[in-house]
C-alpha cells in the first residue's frame, strides 16, 4: 500500500492531474479556435414571386380553382382581428361521382405557400 506521502503516491497524482489539465487546456484552446472561424448564417431572401401562367394547359384544364373568404386570425376574436384574405383552393371533380355517390373530396390548399409550382410538379393527389 502506498504510504499518503511518499514519492511514488505523488508521482501518481502528479500525472493524473497533468493529464487533466492537459486535457482541459486542449478542450479549451480546440473549442476557441474552432469558434474563432467565421460561420456566415445564410438570411432569408426575398420571396419568390410565382407565375400562375406557368402552370400547364393540360393540367390546368382538369382543375377548378375557388377561393374563400378567409379570417386571418383563426384564435384572438377581437374586433381588429377579423381581417380576411382569399383562400386559394382547387378541386378536381374528374373522379367524383356527385353528391349522392359516397365518393371521397380531396382538397388541395398548398400549405403556405401557392399552388401553381406544387400542381405542376406533383399534381393532384389521384393515385
């Protein structure tokens, strides 16, 4: 057993401890110098402007587009707060067998953004 004084006891704890020091210097300096590179977040920039005449023919012809008075602040009811927009949305009735035929509605609002680039690239969720 090693006596609380002797060399060897403080040659052991002198290493362990110098390697910590190492180590917390080295985390220390690595850290520093890695933040110290710039690091260019990139900023929003300005918003596309879509053009609805971009959309093609033949996909155009097969949708009816409506649109719906719309509140813009579905959860505050003060007076100020019944502004409205126009709610785009488009409906393809080439599958629907009508009102008395039990078949489903699909509705296509395109989430934040407009719908022209989403139904041109994707289409219409037939399958």
């Amino acid at each position: 057993k090693l006596e609380r004084y002797s060399s060897e006891y403080i040659s052991m704890n002198f290493r362990s401890l110098l390697f910590l020091w190492l180590s917390l210097h080295f985390l220390i300096f690595s850290t520093t110098a890695v933040s110290a590179i710039p690091y260019n977040i990139p900023r929003l920039g300005k918003v596309l402007q879509h053009n609805p005449e971009t959309i093609p023919a033949s996909i155009s012809e097969e949708f009816k587009t409506f649109f719906y008075t719309q509140t813009l602040d579905h959860f505050n009811y003060r007076p100020e707060s019944y502004a409205t927009f126009s709610q785009r949305y488009v409906i393809n009735s080439k599958y629907w067998g009508g009102a008395n035929a039990s078949a489903p509605i699909f509705v296509f609002f395109g989430a934040e953004e407009p719908l022209d680039y989403d139904l041109a690239d994707i289409g219409f969720l037939t399958d």
